[in-house]
C-alpha cells in the first residue's frame, strides 16, 4: 500500500454512492462524526437504471424531508395490468388489472429514473455536512489487527482522478455500497451464493408513438413463445420497457450482446412492438437504454469483518422485476448508520451491529426467493398470467417495504402486543394513523412525528387522562422514567458528541383537548429550553375530527383506552418494544442491555 502520505482519519467511510452510499452519507450528516463518501464516477447516474421507489421507502426519505422533489417529479404507479397471447388470434389481449399497493400506507408506488432519486440525496447532503467525492477510486483495502491501529483499523488507499498520487484514508467503520461488482466483497474474498441461471434483458427508456391502450399503466405481458415483456409509466412521458425475447441468442449471450448494443435500440424496439402485436410501437426520443444481465447472487456475510459492512447491490443482486433494486438497497444503510452511530459516539455497546446481519438477511434471503419466483412465473407462464399475480399477492407487504419486521434480537424485545396493541407488531413499523397536535389543533399520521434524527421514540398511549387513576399512573410512569437511571440519561438533552435527544417521549391521550393543559402534565412532554421555552410537538390527543379517511390511533393500532400502553419506536421507526405505563423497570433492563449509560454526559 502507497504510504508517501500521512493517512487521514475518519470515523465512517462509505465506498459507493448509489441509493445504499447515499442513503447512508444522509443518515451519518444527522449526526456529529465525520463521515467520507467516494465514488469512482465522475457525478450521480445521470439517468435509467432502477425507477421503482416504493411505499416504505417514500416513507423513510419523507422522514429525511426529502419527498417532495420525488412526489413532484414521479409518477404513481397505481395498477398494474396483466396481458396475455391469445392463441387463437395471435394477438395479446388484457386479463385483468389489480391495484399496485395493498396494505397501509401513506404513499402509493412512484416511479421515477434513479438519478434524480440520487440528486435528491446530493441536495440534500449539499445544504449540510458532507458530499461526495466523485472520482475517486477505493484501489486497496486492508483491515489492520494491530492494536496500535484499533482506533481506526480500515485503511484504505485511494486514487482521485483530479490528482497524481493517491491517498490513504483510515476510518472506524467501513460500509461497502459499491455495487453489484463488490469492490470490497473481492479484496476481502466474501464467498458468494449465486444461482447458476443468469439472463440478459434489455431495457429501455422511449417516449412511445402506440396505440397500445394501457400504455400509462405498469403491464406484464406474457406473448406466449415469443417471449414477455414488462412496462411502466415514467416521468416526462416517457415509459420503461423490459425486454426478453425467448430464443434471441444474441441477447441472452451478454458478450455479443454488448457489442451490438451500440446498434441494437432500433431492433430492441422493434422485437417489444413484435411482443405487443397487434399494437404499433415506434420513439422518436429515447432517454436510456441498456442491456442489463441479471444474476441472482447473495454473499455469505453481510459483516465480512467488525468493522467492514456490506450493502446493497454490493451484498445481493437480483431481477428488476419486482422493482427492489434501489429500495432494499437504501434500506440497508437506512437499517445501519444510526446503529454505527451510536457505537461510534459511545452510546451503545458494539454488540448492536450484530443486529444488521440478523435483521437484514431475512429480507436478502426473502427477496432472493421473491425474486426467484417472479422470474419463474414471468417464464413459465401459461398466458393467463395467474402465476405472476400468485406471486406478487403472496408479497406484497414485502414488495412495498411495508411488512419488514425485525428481530427479536438485541434491539427488539421478545415480546408481543398483544392484549395492549393488537394492531402492533413488535419489530415492524407502524402502519399511519392519526392524532391532533394539542397545542396547535393540527392533524398529522403519528408515523410522520418520528422524523429520522436519531432520536428513539417512546409513545405512551395514556387513555383518557380525565379519570383521577388514569392521570396518577402517568404521573408516576414519567416520575419512574426520570429515577431509573439509563432511562434518565436517555431522556435529556444533550450537548457535544451529540446534539439533541436519544429518547424523546411522546404522550398521546384519548379526550377532548380542552379538559387538558400542557403545562399542567409532566414535564417529560413538554421540556423546557432557556433559549427555545416549551416544546409543543410531544403532546397530541386522538379525539378527531380527521380528514376522511383517517383513523385515530386508539382504534386503528387497537389500544384500550382504559389500559393504555407504551410503544418504544427505534430510530428507523421499528417497533423496538411494546408494555404496560407499570412496566418500566422492564423497559429499563431493555436498555441498559445495550446502552453505555452514565448519570452525567
Ligand atoms: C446498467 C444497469 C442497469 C440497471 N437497470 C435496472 C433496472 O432497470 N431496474 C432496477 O430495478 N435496477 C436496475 N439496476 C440495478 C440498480 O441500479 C441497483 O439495484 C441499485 O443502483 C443498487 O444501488 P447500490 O447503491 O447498491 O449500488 P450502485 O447503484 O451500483 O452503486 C455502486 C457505486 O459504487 C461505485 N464503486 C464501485 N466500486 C468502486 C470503487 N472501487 N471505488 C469507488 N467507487 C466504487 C460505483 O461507481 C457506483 O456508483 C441496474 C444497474 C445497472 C448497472
């Protein structure tokens, strides 16, 4: 390794910034460390590749407050229709069209082209700290065992385009979202699981002359012998067309194929018009195109060593067909940093980055299978598209991100709702319903109050604090909260390493606002700042009127209003724990597993 310089130090470096490095940089400019991201390319991708953004993943960048850019530019993908050869006439005719999206959620699927998902992050990291380094290439890797480099025991060398020579960079943690060809999987020989069938589809971006009907729609098409083919509205008019003839050597041979690409777009969008007969399909523009050579691979470890962790692309590859590749990618990292964090400022004991393999490799694992079957069907199916629908039903919470559901493990308690929360599932997010703001009157969905700041949640569900016994068990639950002491730790606002709160405690009753006055509850929820006075975004009541379809919290998460109950949110919203407002010596022992505490910061 080149040593003319002096290495520099960081406490986190990202190698990749596609949708897993980016999503990571975002979440480590939360918090006080120092954070580098390089990548070997010159700027973000400037169009094509993944557009599939779905519900939980608008959720999770919503909580950045970065969604609107998206929202604004997408397009919502809000059925889906199934085409099929028929025999008879040789021509394909619609089966039948299914909503996209079931399932709870505050946004539908969006489609929209990765680079500009990309430059929502680049804005994003461009109004805080951090940015990219572009042009910068990860050339050498080595994980020092030595003890006088335990601090900082990733080095690694690189090479920016815009100087000679090459520099070594040293960081604590190393995250490896360097995509498909696994830069850091090579250099530290992670075996990898792939399946032995890889196939080439080509896919392209047009603007389509067509008298295709469903043409603004998402459809699969099956064309019987002839092959299938996959569309979906995008932005600008334009759509994205999946292309896999059966029996075309040439595309399903990568080499050749690659070599024809240059030539090939006019012939591509010929073989999909073949495809859709008797529909005509012709472009004048054409924003993208590329061959695209799916593998479905999966490494053995996603912490290939303490320090080294392997996201997205760069840990599993797979079809696009289910529209996961920059969703469960940016979950990862999204899953990741605020662990890394908490071990890096000596919060948490490093027994908590084990939870990132035991908690990601379940949905690596599901989405392989997923993945596996969706290709079978697209291959196998018999013209009535029955198989492709099968599948994506059977998925479909795992398809909009919305039923991943974590643990138990360090960071999720074994235990269950149940008889508190029946609507509640320990270790999964929490599904969008509503509450009143009780200082200001306004409505919002309770999931939108847990922005992604680091900071834990916890939710006490309090019933209706008229009652005398109701308001004297919030009393005392807020009073045991401030004498056990990691609890009491948790639930200050710090200064220095880091900045706000790690625990913020969030009260929600049921009753009129009118019967209740902040200042009269415990301060707990309503903490006082010399320069900023009361914070009035913790207290929120669940007594409507909401919008038309909306639902109070009460009901909709199946909390009893006489009981009551707590509901401890992580800092990506994961339901880390769920007890009784006489349960907090558990919820203590919860905490003080993991949490480095001391009575003074
Ligand atoms: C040609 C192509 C077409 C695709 N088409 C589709 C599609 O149609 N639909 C779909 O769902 N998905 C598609 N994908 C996949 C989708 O883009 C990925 O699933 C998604 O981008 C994964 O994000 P990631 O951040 O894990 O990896 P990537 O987006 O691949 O990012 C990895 C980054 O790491 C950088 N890097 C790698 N090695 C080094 C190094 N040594 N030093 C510095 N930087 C390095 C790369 O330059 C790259 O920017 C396509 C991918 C490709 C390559």
């Amino acid at each position: 390794m080149a040593d003319n310089h002096l290495p520099s130090y960081t406490d986190l470096l990202i190698i990749g910034a596609g949708p897993a490095g980016l999503m990571a940089a975002c979440w480590a400019a939360q918090f006080d460390m120092q954070t580098r991201i390089i990548d070997q390319k010159p700027g973000r991708t400037p169009t094509g590749h993944a557009d599939g953004l779905q519900s939980r993943t608008l959720e999770i960048l919503d909580s950045f407050g970065v969604v609107d850019p998206i929202l604004r530019k997408s397009v919502r993908h809000a059925e889906m229709a199934f085409w099929a050869m028929n025999e008879r006439t040789g021509c394909i005719e619609r089966r039948k069209r299914t909503k996209s999206v079931r399932g709870s959620a505050v946004f539908d699927q969006r489609l929209l082209n990765q680079g500009d998902t990309e430059q929502v992050f680049l804005d994003y990291l461009g109004g805080k700290r951090g940015k990219v380094e572009y042009g910068t290439r990860a050339i050498k890797l080595m994980v020092s065992e030595a003890d006088s480099e335990r601090d900082h025991p990733v080095a690694v060398e690189v090479v920016p385009d815009r100087t000679d020579g090459s520099e070594i960079i040293r960081a604590r943690y190393l995250i490896a979202c360097d995509g498909a060809r696994g830069w850091t999987r090579n250099q530290l020989e992670v075996p990898v699981d792939k399946n032995q069938g890889q196939s080439t589809w080509a896919v392209f971006d047009i603007v389509p002359i067509t008298d295709f009907p469903d043409i603004r729609q998402s459809c699969a098409i099956s064309s019987g012998d002839r092959g299938s083919l996959m569309t979906a509205p995008r932005e600008n008019r334009l759509v994205r067309f999946y292309i896999h003839p059966k029996g075309d050597k040439e595309l399903c041979n990568d080499h050749s194929a690659r070599a024809e690409q240059s030539q090939s777009l006019e012939e591509l969008v010929k073989t999909a018009e073949s495809l859709m007969a008797p529909y005509s399909l012709t472009y004048k523009h054409c924003d993208w195109f590329s061959l695209y050579t799916i593998r479905q691979q999966l490494v053995h470890q996603l912490r290939p060593h303490d320090r080294v962790f392997l996201a997205g692309d760069a840990a599993h590859t797979h079809s696009p067909k289910a529209g996961q590749g920059m969703n469960v990618s940016m979950q990862d990292t999204y899953n990741l940093v605020w662990k890394l964090e908490m071990v890096i400022t000596g919060a948490a004991n490093q027994s908590i980055l084990e939870t990132y393999e035991s908690e990601r490799r379940p949905v690596a694992d599901e989405l392989l299978q997923l993945d596996g079957e969706l290709v079978g069907a697209y291959e196998q199916d018999d013209g009535a598209s029955k198989g492709i629908e099968n599948v994506r039903d059977r998925y479909s919470e795992f398809i909009s991100g919305l039923g991943v559901t974590y643990g138990p493990d360090a960071l999720v308690a074994d235990r269950s709702a149940e008889g508190r929360a029946e609507n509640i599932r320990v270790g999964r997010r929490l599904d969008p319903f509503y509450v009143i703001n009780h200082a200001e009157g306004v409505s919002m969905s309770l999931g939108s109050r847990l922005v992604s700041d680091g900071s834990w949640r916890l939710l006490v569900f309090a019933g209706d604090i008229r009652d005398a016994g109701r308001r004297r068990r919030l009393d005392s639950f807020a009073q045991e909260v401030r004498d056990y002491p990691c609890l009491a730790h948790l639930v200050e606002k710090r200064h220095g390493t880091r900045t706000g709160w790690l625990l913020e405690a969030i009260l929600v009753y049921a009753g009129p606002r009118a019967a209740t006055e902040l200042l009269g509850l415990p301060d707990l929820f309503h903490p006082f700042d010399d320069t900023w006075g009361w914070d009035y975004t913790r207290v929120f009541t669940d007594e409507g009127p909401y919008e038309p379809g909306c639902r109070g919290v009460y009901d909709g998460y199946g909390i009893d209003r006489d009981t009551g109950c707590v509901v401890l949110c992580r800092p990506d919203q994961h339901v880390a724990w769920v007890g009784g407002l006489d349960e907090v010596a558990e919820l203590e022992s919860y905490f003080s597993a993991f949490m480095k505490h001391t009575s003074s910061d």
